[in-house]
C-alpha cells in the first residue's frame, strides 16, 4: 500500500521556523522525484519545491526561494522542507508528491500538514 505521510505542520510565528516530513511508503522511493505543493484557503494549490531522485537538482517557487529548503534521504524513504524566515502568507496545507514517468507517469500524494503562520 502507497503512502505518504506528512508531520511537522504547526502554529509558528512570523520569522520563524518549521521543518516538515514526509515518509513514503509501499512504492520505490529512491527513483521518485519529490515534490512539496502547498494549498491556502481559497487558492488553488501550489508548487513550492522540487527535489530529483537523487537530490543532484532542486528548484523553487519565487515565493520561497532563500526561505526554503528541500531536502531527501533515500535511505530512510524521507523528504523534508526546512521553511525559515516564515511569513503570513506562507499559511497553507503543505502536500508531499512522489512522481516518477517513464512511458508514463506514477503519481502519489500525501494528505496535508497545516502550517499556519500567525503572532
């Protein structure tokens, strides 16, 4: 059974720091690239970061470039986010995405973890 389980979401102040998890399950995580989307009260979901399989390339939105770090170890079938330097507008439900495409493509998400920047 696939899974893909986030943690680490929470209340944090602005400025400040959280660092999220997601641990996959039930599939081939090292040939996976991973991906963290986020989705805030009424927008449509968003792409944040983007990690390869074998973490030799990672990429960004505009919106948290600097701030945010993507991050795998395939040995323990985990990806993180490091988010820093948090702002309101980083409130969100954060979502793991595994995606690997050959002739096609093999797509999997996780549930959510809130993350919700507030003083």
């Amino acid at each position: 059974q696939v899974q893909l389980v986030e943690s680490g979401g929470g209340l944090v102040q602005p400025g400040g720091s959280l660092r999220l998890s997601c641990a996959a399950s039930g599939f081939t995580f090292s040939i996976y690239t991973m991906r963290w989307y986020r989705q805030a009260p009424g927008k449509e979901r968003e792409f944040v970061a983007h990690i390869t399989s074998n973490s030799a390339i990672t990429n960004y939105a505009d919106s948290v470039k600097g701030r945010f770090t993507i991050s795998r170890d395939n040995a323990k079938n985990m990806v993180y986010l490091q988010m820093s330097s948090l702002k309101s507008e980083d409130t969100a439900v954060y979502y793991c995405n595994a995606r690997f495409q050959t002739l096609g493509v093999r797509e999997y998400w996780g549930q959510g973890t809130q993350v919700t920047v507030s003083s």
